[in-house]
C-alpha cells in the first residue's frame, strides 16, 4: 500500500509541475489530436461543399 501511495505522490508532484512528463505527454496527444482533425477535416469540409454545389 505505500508503494501505491509513493507513485500517487510522484504522479501529484509530476502534475504539479510546469514541465512535468504528464503535462508533456497530453500537450504531445492533444496536439496530434488537433493535427489529425485539422488535416483530415478541411479536406471532407471541401468535398462535402463541392457535392453541395452540384445540387
């Protein structure tokens, strides 16, 4: 049970901190997130415009 609590501690004192590896790893997937949505987004917001336009 203190092993659980050490690693709770080290996760909450990892968060706490401005350049903590957890802080960096969700800034790294939301990043990628946006990336994919951006990319693969405006080229389906094209295509769904030009199949409007044939209407």
């Amino acid at each position: 049970m203190s092993n659980l609590q050490a690693k709770f501690e080290a996760i909450l004192d990892d968060v706490n901190q401005e350049d903590g590896v957890i802080i960096s790893a969700f800034e790294k997937i939301v990043d990628r997130m946006f990336f994919l949505i951006k990319w693969g987004g405006i080229p389906f917001v094209i295509y769904l415009l030009a199949q409007i336009s044939r209407w």
